[in-house]
C-alpha cells in the first residue's frame, strides 16, 4: 500500500519501535467510492423488499449488529476485532 501511495509512514515520536501509519489523500478518495458504490448497491437491493417488509429489515439488521458487538468483545478468537 505504500508503494501504491495509499499510506503514509511516520515515525512515532513517543515509541520509535512503531509508526504511525495514515490514508493518503489518494486512499480516502478511493475508499469514498468504494462507500458510494456500496452504499446504492445496498440501496437497489432494499428496493427489491417489499416496503411492508422495510421494518422487519432495519430490526433484523440491529439485532445483527448488536449480536456482532457482543462476539467481539467476548471472544478473543474472532478475526473482526475492533
């Protein structure tokens, strides 16, 4: 990624055994369309949904995400920490 131009290295000033790693401006850019793209892929496919369904969805997906929290932070094992 560095070499792509995607990040930035600095040293940290308080620990130089590690660096500060940042998005370039290049990165972020990519990474905003990467969200947009995602963001009207996941539109479209909400608009298949019956709007009677709409609610049902938005709950299911909020039980969802709380139950992810919960695994990450009670099980050590998981790759998606935070």
């Amino acid at each position: 990624m560095f070499k792509d131009g995607l990040i930035e290295r600095q040293e940290n000033p308080g620990d130089r055994r590690f660096l500060i790693i940042t998005l370039t401006e290049q990165a972020r850019k990519i990474l905003k369309n990467i969200n947009g793209t995602c963001n009207a892929y996941y539109g479209r496919m909400f608009d298949t949904i019956p709007v009677e369904k709409h609610a049902i969805i938005m709950e299911s997906i909020g039980i969802l995400a709380s139950a992810m929290k919960i695994l990450r932070k009670n099980d050590n094992s998981l790759c998606c920490k935070k």
